[in-house]
C-alpha cells in the first residue's frame, strides 16, 4: 500500500513532536528519535503512544 506524502509531510510522533518516516515494506510508520513504530491499519495511520512498538534493529 501507498502512503500520501502530502500526509507523512504534516504529520509527527504524537511523543516528540517529530518526523515520521514511511517504512514501505512494514507499511508502519517510524519515529527514529524515540525509537518508535506506529501501525498503520486500513491506511490509516494510529498515532498512539500506546499503540507503538519498540523499534528493533533489523539486521
């Protein structure tokens, strides 16, 4: 699935206030500075603290 960039432009992690990065592959989104991944579900990305994983290292 395809993310709207225009979106990713205006939306941040709900915890930092900072930018998100669109993982393609995950279809998640990612906050770097927290270390952060937030889902997205039918497209709609669930910007939740709670909701969030931890961010793993993928090796």
């Amino acid at each position: 699935m395809s993310f709207d960039n225009k979106l990713l432009e205006i939306i941040a992690c709900p915890v930092c206030k900072g930018k998100l990065e669109y993982d393609r592959e995950g279809d998640r989104l990612i906050c770097k500075a927290d270390r952060l991944v937030y889902p997205i579900t039918e497209g709609i990305p669930v910007l939740l603290e709670d909701r969030a994983e931890p961010l793993r290292d993928e090796a």
